[in-house]
C-alpha cells in the first residue's frame, strides 16, 4: 500500500467517524473494552476465552461479527480499496484536549475493504479486534500470529470446535471442513489451521490439505464462497434513529454508511477527538 493510498483510508475512517461518535454518545455510551496482556500464543488462545466471558457471549459460533463489534462501540467501516495490499485496520479515538480526560478511549474503528468473502471479512473483523485488545508483554513480540490465533478462538471456540469435530486426532474430510464452515462462517483455510493448532489433525494431514487447497485454486475463493462484505444492521438502526431524532443529516448519514461516491472534507462541530492508530495492517 502506498502512502497516499493509507492517507486515504485513514482520511476516511476519521471523517465517517465523526458521526459514528455521536451515534454512539446518543445511544450506546463509550467503549468499555478491556485490554488482555499476552507473552505467548497460548494466552492469546486464553484472551479469546476470556473475551467471550467478559462480554458473555456463551461458546456459541458468532452468528454476525459486525453486529458484535458494533454492540460493544466498535466501529466496522467497509471501505471502497481495489488493491489487495490491504484487507483491515484498527484504531482507537481517544478524547482530544480540553474536551475531558484527555487520552481516554472512547471508541474503536475497524476499516475492511470491499472486493473480499464473508468468510475473510469476518476474520479480518476478528484479527483487528485481536489488535485493539492484545497487549504483547515481552519478550514476546509476535503479535501478528497472536492475532490470527485470537482471531481463529473467537470464531472457532476449542470446546465448540472439539464437541462438533470429536476431540481425538484425525484426518478431515472435504465434506466436514465444508459443515463447519457453513456453521462457523469461517474459511476451509482457517478452520485448518484452527484443526492444527488444537492438535485435531497432524502437521503432516495440515500439509496435505494446503497442497490441494493450492492445487484446486482455492486459495482466494473457496467452494461456496462469494465476493461480498457481511452487513449487520445494528449502525444501520443507529443511523435511521438518529434521523429520526435529529441528531445527523441525511448526508451525515450517507458519509457514515459509505455510501457516498465519493467521500467530501466534513466541517463538523465540535472536532473529532483525536485517534490513537494502530500501526498493524494485515
């Protein structure tokens, strides 16, 4: 990704966000999330877990990843990028000077691109939360593979995963791999390595499947799959109440959904608090 491109792409996410923030001060209140320190990937394993106690959400698959970021004052921008240098990226805003306790987290944003399944929408959600809410204590820097594994807990819980597919070893076959991903909304590639990393199948059986998965072309697009990002449709009721009390316009609401053919320089008040960027693109 060029520079200009990421100026873009951050130009964007502030600009929809001022409206997304006062969405969220309307109706939802501030962001609450808790951070998890990890110094290996198996507490990033355990941080998943505790993720879905703290916001109680049961061992469950995730029916609508977007709606559960939404819930919890994250918000999900899809973002019009043809290039496929870039797929998610994660920030925090934080309240600016003079307006509070500056530094404070107010809420997050995650930006994922047109032109990718809902199977990878749905792990890039995943993996960007995992860069909010990850915190590698050292001398563990690995945070990139922290937050594939994160990302792979969050959707694909062990003790859901072992009760569906048995908890013993074994090989997989093309008709399971394509159950579980209809059940977890998650790609055949990432339910593999999901398989690896609980022990279910071998490195070897891993290995075999990557070859074929090569072999056949579904790499990019898997059988079943199709270009489209998930919609949810808790910002969508957001933004209709906010019409309809007042508190955005029509065009506010446009920018905010990204809808707009082409994103204009906003003049709203007060200011946008200032955003604490995460530097991780995947």
């Amino acid at each position: 990704m060029t520079q200009r491109e990421e100026e873009s792409i951050r130009s964007q996410v502030q600009l929809r966000m001022e409206t997304g923030l006062r969405l969220q001060f309307a109706f939802a209140g501030t962001s609450v999330c808790a951070q998890y320190p990890i110094a290996s990937l198996a507490d990033a394993e355990a941080a998943a877990e505790q993720l879905r106690k703290d916001w109680e959400l049961g061992t469950a698959p995730i029916a609508n990843m977007t709606d559960f970021l939404e819930d919890h004052c994250i918000h999900v921008l899809v973002v019009p990028f043809d290039s496929g240098t870039f797929e998610g990226l994660s920030s925090w805003v934080c309240q600016g000077k003079g307006q509070g306790k500056e530094g404070e987290r107010l809420a997050a944003a995650v930006a994922v691109r047109t032109g990718i399944t809902v199977c990878r929408h749905r792990l890039t959600l995943a993996h960007e939360l995992g860069h909010l809410l990850l915190h590698c204590t050292p001398p563990f820097e690995d945070e990139e593979n922290a937050c594939y594994r994160f990302a792979g807990a969050v959707l694909a819980p062990a003790g859901t995963l072992k009760r569906d597919f048995g908890a013993r070893q074994r090989t997989v076959t093309l008709d399971e791999l394509l159950l579980l991903k209809q059940r977890y909304l998650v790609s055949m590639q990432c339910l593999l390595r999901r398989l690896l990393e609980l022990e279910l199948i071998s490195p070897s059986h891993y290995q075999e499947w990557r070859a074929r998965i090569k072999k056949a072309g579904w790499e990019a697009l898997e059988p079943g799959d199709e270009i489209r990002n998930e919609t949810g449709t808790l910002a969508s009721l957001r933004v209709r109440r906010g019409l309809n009390e007042g508190i955005i316009s029509k065009a506010e609401s446009s920018i905010y959904l990204g809808r707009p053919a082409k994103l204009q320089k906003s003049s709203l008040n007060p200011p946008l608090p200032s955003a604490e960027e995460d530097d991780e693109f995947s």
